[in-house]
C-alpha cells in the first residue's frame, strides 16, 4: 500500500522466474537501485522517524484529522452503498413496475441486465478517466451520472425512457465501484487503510438490505416503484455535494500529475502532524519516480526478448533511444506463454465464472419475483426479498472473521458445497409447489389446456400450471379465462371456491425462504468474497494487473448472462423454475468437484511460494526479471510480500 498502485503490474516485477538477460547501463542500475532503496526504506526502517517525545502531537488535531477520516469514508463509501442500494431496489420494483408498463419476461431482463452491462462498459474505461482526471473528478462524474439516471427512472414514461434511466445509472455504478476504493485506499491514513476499505464493502450489503425495507414500505403505495427507483438520487446527490465542496483529490494522484505542493498541503489536512504528512509525501514522490524508473526498464526488457533482439543489440538500444511500451497483444502474449500463470489465469477465471453462475445475482435481482413464483402475495415478496438479504450479510462477517483462520480454500469449498445443496433445495421447494397444488379436473377454454414446454409435457395438470399461462386463473377444480377480479365466465366457479389468478396457494412456500437464507448464508461465507481475495494472490506481480482485469472481466460478463436469462429460462417454456435452480446446482456441483482438485491454500503463504503452488515439472523458467539486480528483487520481493499480505 506504499507503492506503485499505478503501475503494478509493470514495476512490482519481482516476484517469480528469471529472465534472458538483457543489459542496463552501470549508471541506469545504479539510479534505479537508490530510488528502489528510497521508495522501500521508509517501508523497513531505514528512513529514520522524527522522536515523538520531542514532538508531541497536537490532540485537538488528531480528533479533526478522524473526523475527516470518518466523513471522508462515509461519502466515498456511498459509492457502494449506491451499488447495493441499486442490486437490491430493482427486486422489489420490478414487480409494479412490470405490471404499470405490461413488461414481457425479455424486457424486464432487458431491465435488470442493460444496467450490469453498462456498468461492465464504465469499467473498462473508468480506469483511464482515473489516470488522465483523477480520482475526485471521476467519483463527481459517477455521482452526477448515477443521479441524473436517478431521476430519469422516478419519471419513466414508458419501457425505453426506463431503459435509458438504467443504463445510465449503470454508467454511474460502473465508475463509482471502480474508483470509490481506491480514493480510500490513497487518502486514509495507513493504519486504517484496511478496515475503511473494507467498510465500503459492507455498505453494498448494506445497501441492499436498505433497498428491501424501502421497497416494502413503499410497496403498496400507488406507483411506489418511481419512489423506489428515484431515492437513489438522494445519496448519489449528497455524495456529489461532499466531493465538490469539502473532500479534496487523491495526494497519490496528485503526485504523479506532477502536484506536488497540492499534494503535500492535502496530506497535512488529513495527518496527524506535519512530520507525518512529509514522510508520507517523500515515501510518495520516491514510489513513483522509482515506478517510472523499473516501469521504463521492463518496457525495454520486455520490448527486446518479445522482438527477438539479442543482450547488446538491447543494451545498445537502451541507451540511445526510448522504446515504447509493450502493446496490449504483447503483454497478453507474455502472460499465457508462462505456464504457471496461465493455470493461475484459467483458475482465476474459472472461480469468478463460478461465483456468478451459481446464481447469486439471479437472487439479489430477482428475490422478489422467486418468492411471488413461490406463491406470495406481492407486498409479501417484497418484504422477505429485503430481509434475506441479511444472509449474505451475516455470512460475509463470518468469513472476515474466519479467512486468516480457516484458509481460503477451506472457506470456499464449504461455502460452495452448501450453495450446492441450497440450490437443489429451492428447485424441491418448487417442484413441490406445484405438484401439491390443487388438480385441474377441467379446462374451459382451449388456451388454458397447455403452454409450450421443453422439459415437460406442457398438459395444465395443476393449479400451478394454469396460473402460469396468461390471462388464464383457477377456482374450484376449474382452469378458464380471466383477469385479476375473477373468471370471464362467474358460473364457472362454485361459490365457495377462490380465484386463484396469480399464484396458487402453497404450503411449501416456507421452504422457499428457508432455502433462500441458507443460500445467501452459504454464499457470504466464502464465495462471495474470497474469489476476489483469492484473485488478489495467485498472479505473479508482472502479470497480476493484466490478469485482475481478465478475472473481473469474467466476474462481469457472468453477471450479465445471469441477469438475461433468468425469467426466460426459469419460464415453463424453458426449464421451469425448478428446472433452473436445479441447472444452477449442476454448474456449482461441477465447479466444486473442479475447485477441489485445482485451489490451492494461499493462506499465510508468501507471494513467490504461491506461484510455485502453479509450477509443474518441465515448465520452463519466466526470464522476465534478470534485468533487475539481485539487491532491487530481495528488495521488491519484501515490498511485495508487504503488499499481498498487509491490506486484506
């Protein structure tokens, strides 16, 4: 956390297998070698510190500095709040709101995934806006976007205005996600680093749990959905105003843009003392002039072994002209061809892909809707959708507790095991719904006798299939046409019989919520975090950056096909609801029968250890690294191992 968040994968090359050699100048060596030991000393003890006795801190400025600490948390964390708050509101608003607009199954999957996808296409680019504008800069975009799309949603006219409201939204999401940790992470004071970005963390948990009680407490209110949607305006609103006027921009930014007496006057305003202020500043300025030091020696060694040149051709070219930086296609090139971190890559990719199929966002998305499919009335969905939430919540607390007891792979295998049988839980929960539901003896009209079907016969045999077909309802042992208020035809029904036109009545339906808290338990537990943690390990650190963004890139694309194709495949055309959740169990089986012959344990292991857990005989060495001296690697590997470590 003291050095090269900007360019880790370039400058924290230290970690793993050797390189043909390529040659520096003496001088070249040198220089990068003293401001390697610059950037690390204050690190290791080698900076001497000011004697605290001589200079007493001045207690009226330590409580300012942690109240700013605390409101400067609040207002970057909202960013997750708003993500949370996001997740969770659209579960419990898409049931009014599918029936305001008479949505179809496709457009409100159209709803929930043009959101996520938008999000996926901010990333990509949030982190060049973070790099060229800064961090304050981007996080007053992402809150005026998220805002505008806000209050585009709260006044939707039609399905397309809602669409554009959401996609918009998603743009905000996107970039507040991407930068909200990280302006933590670069202006808290160290020794809270890890526990304030960890807050922002909870508050997207946090953020769904509240989205549920406002969608209950709204749920019954005529259009409540606009008020729903549009609330978010309000936290993206307020975070927009504490950015704008009271919270300054990143010093680490502000460093490498140059600003330097900008950077040091903000670090003064957010540390205890001058003295600390200057330390943090000076071990700032030499992190990055060492950053660009390593990075310009490794685009030159890298340049040279990818075009072929020979050790003098690439000495002599180093010091007579300056080669540009590996392309994207080259560094990727780099990164497969080393075997260990292409099983690292496949491994990375495969847990994250894991993660989302499995279904979580299917549950967060779509909670409110499952339980109205399990027979709940509408106001009652929407109510338990918010407080199951809890579970996930509960569970990621357990596994903050537990990670550096149990071990990752520990935690994952357990977790995803009682996801496996969560699953195949709610999909019996359905099946018995619908089998226990009352026999349908006749059928009136010919539209209400079957329904397309791939994995059943599609005959309305229950009271469960005739609800599902449209405009078609159930009473006595009767399935015929009609509406919300009862059958077209009343003589149908005898008069002490109900009009079940929605949802039939379902004594299973408890087994559905059961299920469902069990499932989002299990997942908190290990799958919902430790695959990032996990992530955050298993990379070499000359390829780490490259392949984070490959992982997360994997983490996006999941979530999308989740949020596409829940209603479609859940639907009795496809696989039935029950049919889905147990597609669901089949994938998250194959992946823990998978992960339990590929994770290994990362827990306690150092960076270089974990990359030999990838190794395999016959593999060939990763030359990337014998530009650097032996002193910069011992050095660098300790900062390394610091950095892994240190901040989870």
């Amino acid at each position: 956390n003291l050095i090269f968040s900007k360019h880790n994968k370039e400058v924290s090359e230290i970690i793993t297998g050797k390189r043909k050699k390529t040659s520096m100048s003496p001088k070249q060596k040198d220089e990068a070698t003293t401001l390697t030991k610059k950037s690390m000393g204050a690190a290791y003890g080698s900076v001497p510190t000011h004697d605290d006795e001589n200079h007493a801190l001045d207690e009226d400025r330590i409580r300012t500095v942690q109240r700013k600490m605390a409101f400067l948390t609040g207002m970057a964390a909202i960013g997750g709040f708003l993500f949370g708050y996001d997740t969770g509101v659209i579960s419990g608003a898409m049931l009014p709101l599918a029936k305001d607009f008479a949505l179809s199954p496709v457009q409100e999957e159209m709803i929930v995934s043009s959101t996520v996808f938008a999000a996926f296409l901010a990333s990509l680019v949030g982190g060049s806006l973070n790099n060229s504008c800064g961090r304050r800069f981007s996080i007053l975009v992402a809150s005026g976007v998220f805002t505008v799309g806000a209050i585009i949603m709260g006044f939707a006219w039609n399905y397309n205005s809602m669409l554009l409201g959401r996609i918009i939204v998603g743009i905000g999401i996107g970039l507040a996600s991407l930068t909200t940790p990280v302006y933590i992470a670069e202006v808290a004071q160290p020794s809270l680093r890890g526990k304030l970005v960890t807050v922002n963390q909870l508050l997207v948990t946090f953020g769904q749990f509240i989205a549920g009680m406002v969608d209950g407490a709204l749920g019954e209110v005529d259009h409540g959905w606009r008020f729903m949607l549009g609330l978010a305006a309000v936290p993206s609103l307020i975070m927009w105003i504490g950015f704008e006027f009271f919270l300054p921009e990143s010093p680490r930014w502000l460093v490498a843009a140059g600003k330097h007496d900008e950077a040091r006057v903000v670090l003064r305003g957010v540390r205890d003392s001058d003295e600390e202020a200057d330390r943090e500043m000076r071990e700032i300025m030499n992190s990055c002039e060492a950053a660009k030091i390593l990075e310009n020696a490794f685009h030159h060694s890298e340049q040279s072994r990818l075009l072929g040149n020979d050790d003098a051709e690439a000495g002599q070219q180093q010091e007579q002209e300056e080669i540009p930086p590996p392309s994207f296609s080259m560094r990727v090139k780099a990164m497969v061809r080393s075997a260990p971190t292409r099983r690292a890559l496949v491994l990375g990719c495969g847990i994250m892909a894991i993660q989302q199929l499995s279904g979580i966002n299917t549950v967060m998305y779509y909670a409110a809707s499952i339980y109205e499919m399990a027979g709940f009335s509408q106001i009652t969905s929407i109510w338990l959708s918010g407080f199951t939430a809890l579970g996930q919540v509960l569970g990621l607390v357990f596994s903050i507790f537990m990670v550096e007891r149990a071990g990752r792979r520990t935690l994952i295998l357990y977790s995803l095991f009682f996801v496996c049988l969560s699953l195949f839980g709610m999909g019996i929960s359905f099946y018995l719904a619908r089998v226990s539901s009352a026999a349908v003896d006749m059928v009136v009209d010919g539209e209400c006798g079957s329904q397309p079907a791939l994995v059943w016969n599609g005959l309305t045999s229950y009271c469960y299939d005739c609800v599902e077909i449209d405009s078609c309802g159930f009473c006595g042992s009767t399935c015929a046409s009609g509406n919300d208020a009862g059958p077209f035809d009343d003589s149908l029904c005898p008069a002490d019989s109900d009009w079940s036109f929605d949802n039939c009545p379902n004594p299973f339906g408890i087994l559905s919520v059961v299920f469902m808290i069990a499932y989002l338990l299990a997942f908190g537990v290990g799958m919902g975090g430790l695959p990032w943690t996990v992530n955050s390990e298993i990379f070499p650190l000359q390829h780490r950056s490259l392949a984070v963004s490959f992982t997360t890139g994997t983490n996006w694309f999941g979530n999308i096909i989740i949020s596409a194709t829940f209603l479609t495949i859940s639907s009795p055309a496809v696989l039935t609801s029950y049919g889905a959740f147990w597609l669901y169990t089949a994938i998250s089986v194959a992946g823990l029968v998978w992960l339990y012959f590929v994770l290994p344990e990362t827990k306690g292991l150092k960076l270089e250890e974990i990359e030999n857990l990838f190794r395999r005989p016959g593999d060939e060495s990763d030359d990337s690294l014998d530009f650097l001296s032996a002193e910069q690697k011992e050095l660098l590997v300790k900062m390394a191992n610091e950095q892994a470590h240190g901040g989870h």
